[in-house]
C-alpha cells in the first residue's frame, strides 16, 4: 500500500536540558537537538524507523522551511512539500533533568491560505495513495473545517483516510466521515456529545461514533493504559508495557505511525494496535524528538503480544 502523510502545520522541533528551571537567570543547557516536527511529518519518520515508505507532503516557508526539507529527506522521506510565504515555526521543549519535568513550547505557524492548502492537497492527489494521513494541528488561516475537506477529498481519490487532530476540527472532519480515528478519552467524550465518560462506557461511545457513520475504527488512546480497539466486530483493549517515561514529545504520532505501518503490510487491526501501542511505549523511553528505537518496540511488542494471548477478554 502506498502512504502520503499530510502535515498542515509542520515545524522545527528543539529540545534541550537543563539542571533546574530557574526564573529571571541565565540557565546553561545542553546543546539544542534538532529535529523536522508536526505530527504527518514524525508518522513518516516512525514508517522509516519500521522500514516501511512514505511520502511526506507539507508546506515550507523561509529559512526553517528549507532547513525542515532537508531533516526529512536526510532522514531517507520523499517529500512533496508546497513553497508558502512567512516562515515555518518552531517548537522547544525543555527537560529540567532535576525533576524529569518536561516544558513544552508550541509557537504559531505561518498564516496558510486556502490556495496553498489546495496545492498541498494536488501534492497528494498526483501521489495516489491507497492510505493519508494527516495528522497535528491546523496553522492560522485555514477553518476549522477544513480536515472535513480532507476526508470528502479522501473519499474522491479512493483513500483510506486516518485523521489524529483535536478539538473542533476533528469533529467536523468525523461528520463526514474517516476510516480511523485515534482519539483519546477527552477527544472521545467530545465526539460522543458529552462532558466526560466512565470507563465503562468508552467501547459503547466508540461504537455509537462506528454505527453513526462517522469512522469505520476507533482506537482509543489509554495513555500509560495502552489503547482500546473497537470496530463493529467487537473491541480489545491492548495494554501498554511499564516503561521508565523520559519524554512523551511524538509519542502519539510513533504511535498513529506503528499502526499505519502494520496495516499497510497486512496485519491484522488487532496486530496494528499492538503495534501502534509498542512504538508509542518506546517513544516515552527516548529524550527530545528522536521518537523510537525499533529494537525497543520488538521487544515491548513482544511483551503485549505474550501479556494479550494469555488474559486476552473479547474473540476479536
């Protein structure tokens, strides 16, 4: 199967370390890694890490635009990038090495036209792919609408369409309808038209979302409690290994690219679950940006794998 990944607001991802977070001081921190960001753009980079292939289609703009094009394509990605006025953003992130605590800094991106929007989207028309994927925020200048326009767009080229965003924006896109949502249970709740769900109500609420059209898979993201499985054949919860948490930056988007992977090799959508899950879990375990180790994801899928067939609940 062939993959495009769709990253509307990308960014240069910069972490660092320091000792302690001190305000009004000059604080000396460790050298300033590096890396392409925004969520379409690290699924691609996760895919790579799995060996797989993707095309990464994403605007660019100024001097950190140009940077952004070329991490991703040393990174061995094809990209099909779109040239935008104003400059790609920036995201910090700041460890303080004392308490393990994180600081995430998430700048605005450059103003996006819907012209350039369109651009991006005939990118992904000419590529012909049999799986998109968009994933992280939209930048200033699109609606809120607008990845609802990306899943009727989706339907028209024949694409399975897996969307990993938030707020309004995803509940417009899941009225028209995708084929997988990765929502967490706040995500969830908000689909389902309520403030807040019990957890027993989590697999009824992803299948009312199933029966209402709106996605043919829910995978519901757990956190440190892996992820629920749920589609109109039933649902499985897959459990997520105890790991020491060094940084949850990407963990989400290791995750989408794990189950992305394993379904265009085949697998099953229990099999791309566990998969998603143990890239997700490495993830957590490396500093900064550098998402996962793929020896660490065998070894953790191993471990869901072994843990799933001896207490598995449901015949999925």
């Amino acid at each position: 199967m062939k993959i495009v990944t769709l990253t509307l607001n990308p960014a240069l991802d910069k972490s660092t370390s320091v000792e302690r977070m001190i305000p009004e001081q000059k604080l000396r921190s460790a050298a300033m890694q590096i890396d392409a960001g925004g969520g379409g753009i690290n699924v691609s980079k996760g895919i790579a890490k799995l060996g797989g292939h993707s095309t990464a289609v994403f605007p660019v703009g100024g001097h950190n635009g140009g940077l952004l094009r070329s991490l991703v394509e040393d990174a061995g990605i094809a990209t099909a990038t779109v040239e935008i006025k104003g400059e790609t953003r920036e995201n910090i992130s700041v460890l303080e090495t004392t308490s393990n605590l994180q600081y995430r800094f998430t700048l605005p991106g450059a103003p996006i036209g819907l012209a350039d929007a369109q651009a991006c989207l005939n990118q992904v028309r000419t590529l012909q792919p049999d799986i998109l994927v968009a994933s992280g925020s939209l930048p200033p200048g699109l609606p809120e609408t607008y990845f609802e326009e990306v899943a009727e767009f989706a339907k028209q080229i024949n694409a399975k369409f897996i969307l990993d965003t938030s707020g309004k924006p995803l509940q417009h896109a899941a009225d028209e309808g995708v084929f997988l949502l990765k929502p967490n249970l706040g995500e969830l709740s908000a689909l389902s038209g309520v403030p807040e769900l019990a957890l027993n109500r989590v697999d009824d609420a992803a299948l009312e979302i199933i029966n209402a059209g709106k996605c043919e898979v829910v995978v519901v993201s757990l956190g440190p409690q892996g992820a629920l499985l749920v589609t109109r054949d039933g649902f499985e919860h897959i459990p997520a290994p105890t790991v020491k948490k060094v940084s949850t930056v990407g963990a989400g988007d290791s995750m989408v690219a794990g189950m992305v992977w394993a379904l265009s090799t085949g697998k099953s959508y229990l099999e791309m679950v566990q998969t998603g899950v143990a890239c997700g879990s490495a993830a957590t375990m490396n500093t900064g940006t550098k998402l996962f180790d793929r020896e660490r994801v065998d070894e953790l899928l191993e471990w869901i794998r072994t843990f799933s067939s001896k207490y598995r609940l449901t015949d999925f």
